[in-house]
C-alpha cells in the first residue's frame, strides 16, 4: 500500500476495533442496503414523479443518478479500478459478502448524496436534511462493514454533491425549454384559429 494512503487501511482497522459493535451491525447491514444499485433513492423518486407538485424535484433526482451513474460507476471506477480494501489489508474483516466492482469511489455514496443533494433544491429543508443525513449514515455503513476506503467515500461525496447541483440545473433548464415550447406551440394554434377580417362589403 503506498504510503500516502497507509492512514487509509489504519483508519479501517480504527472503526473495525473501536466503532463496530454488535448491535450496531445489524442495522449497518440493513441501512447498506438503502443504496445497492441506488434502492431507496430510485423508490423515493418514483413516488415524487406520482405527486405533481413535487415531479420537477423527481427529475432533479433522475438526472443526479443517471449523472452518477455514467460517471462514476461507469466511467472512473474502471479506470481507477482501485482494489477493495478488505482484500489488501491483512486483519480487516468484511461484514457483509464480496462486492462484484471496484473500490473507488464509493457507489453507495455517490448515488445517495446526488439523490438528496438534487431534491434539496425543491423539497422542504426539514426532509432535505434528513435526506443527508440517511445519505450521510449510508456512507458511513460502507466504512463500519469494511468494503471502502475513507478516500472512496471522500471521492464518493464529491461526484454526488457536483451530480446532484448538475442534476438540478438539468432539469430546471429542460422544464423550461419544454415550457418555452409549449408557449411557442399554444401561440401558433392560436393565431391559426383566429378568425379572419376578411369580410367582403356589399
């Protein structure tokens, strides 16, 4: 391991002597799951696609995920390919089964931090920040069961909060293109069905 990232593997072990507890790690593995392939994040923007007044912040959502997913999932962690840490790092024990992808940066992360971030643009603060927080727990989930370093969640927070504001002015722009359209489009029928002056005088 280079010695620039030793204090990587150290603080893993940090968390695995001092912060894991059985009782914790239940909850760990279940809150975990909030963020496999984006779970509750795709769920929770399908139920605001449902709700009209809140479908602006839905695509907001959509935009912030599919932002993380070509970019992150797709794009830097097969470059990077950065090797899990529970694979490396001689005493460190994973808590839940092997992942299928690289380390860096954290999936879990980047989703669930481009989600909240994207709907705190349209939401009431109140849930916007609790949305970071469950963001902020799932992080953290990645650390206390050993499957990322602390660098992949860092890398992990960074691509969701820039998807997430990315996310959001996508999806303004494209309301208001669609808009501008429509207004475009309602102002032509309208003045193809008036009617004309052309009344001929007797």
């Amino acid at each position: 391991m280079l010695p620039l990232f030793q204090w990587d593997g150290d603080f893993l072990l940090w968390v695995q002597e001092h912060l894991r507890a059985d009782v914790l790690t239940p909850f760990m593995k279940t809150i975990t799951v909030f963020g496999n392939s984006g779970l509750f994040w795709v769920l929770l923007t399908v139920l605001l696609y449902i709700i009209p007044k809140t479908r602006r912040a839905a695509l907001a959502s959509t935009l912030a995920m599919l932002f993380v997913y070509l970019s992150c999932n797709l794009l830097v962690k097969n470059v990077v390919a950065r090797t899990r840490p529970y694979e490396v790092i001689e005493g460190l024990e994973r808590l839940i089964g092997p992942q299928v992808d690289y380390s860096f940066p954290s999936g879990h992360t980047a989703v669930s931090f481009g989600a909240a971030v994207a709907l705190c643009f349209y939401l009431d603060r109140r849930i916007g920040v609790g949305l970071l927080a469950l963001a902020s727990v799932i992080a953290y989930s990645r650390l206390y069961l050993g499957v990322h370093y602390p660098t992949d969640i860092m890398g992990g927070l960074v691509f969701g909060i820039v998807m997430g504001i990315l996310g959001h002015l996508a999806a303004d722009r494209l309301i208001e293109v669609a808009k501008a359209r429509m207004a475009r489009k309602e102002s032509t029928e309208a003045k193809e069905e008036a009617p004309t002056d052309d009344i001929e005088s007797e």
